[in-house]
C-alpha cells in the first residue's frame, strides 16, 4: 500500500532560518501596511495568520520549539520596532514605546491567538504525524 505525502511531511528548514523568514516577512507586511494605508490593519493581520502557518510547515522537527515561542515573540518585536519610528501606526501618537506595543498587541490580538493557535497545533499534527 503506498503511504500518501502530508503537507506537513516536508519541513526540512533549520530553526535559524525559519525565524529569520518570519521576521523578514511580519517586516515586509508591517511595511507594506502601512505604505498603503498609514496604519497596520487586517492587512497585516491575514499575513501574520499565514506567516504562523508557513513556519510551522517549513520548520524540521529537531527546531519545533523554536516555532512554537515564535508568534507572540514576532509580533511583539515588530511592534516594538514600529514604535520608535511610527506609534501613530498602532496607537496614538502621543503614547509612548510601550504603551504603542500594548495597544498594538491589544487591538491585533484575535490575529495573535488565530495564528498562534494556528502553528502549535500544525506542529502538534506534524509531531503525531512523524510517530
């Protein structure tokens, strides 16, 4: 009987690479977003969802934790990097760095729960799929 290929049978990129192909595209479409329209928006929201998905995919096995803590971790480091530059884009513009990450996390969380809900279970269906 021949075994049919998973999607998820083909990660085979080390964790480093996975990570930096995460942040270059959260960056990409923070840029983007706010290239078209001022703000980051549900634009950004539908990458962040499918960048959660690819990594989970593309990543090997040994590197699952890695993408397993990667989601939050991205958004919060993209949001703190948009905060030096350009609060006004998550938040409004008189907050500071920290309360502009705050607001940002806050008012894109259902995009941060989906997406990191999203990857663990992808990584929990590649890791009983492997067994």
């Amino acid at each position: 009987m021949s075994h049919t290929r998973a999607i998820w049978d083909d990660g085979r990129e080390p964790g480093r690479a996975v990570v930096a192909l995460g942040v270059a595209v959260a960056l990409s479409a923070i840029v983007v977003n706010v290239a078209m329209v001022g703000r980051v928006t549900m634009f950004f929201d539908l990458w962040f969802v499918l960048l959660c998905l690819g990594v989970a995919l593309l990543v090997r096995e040994s590197d699952f934790f890695t993408v397993g803590v990667l989601p939050p971790l991205i958004m919060v480091g993209s949001f703190t990097v948009l905060a030096f530059d350009r609060p006004e884009a998550i938040a409004s513009a008189q907050d500071g760095i920290v309360q502009a990450v705050v607001s940002g996390l806050a008012h894109h969380s259902v995009a941060l729960v989906c997406g990191y809900a999203l990857c663990l279970v992808t990584l929990f269906a590649r890791q009983r799929a492997a067994r």
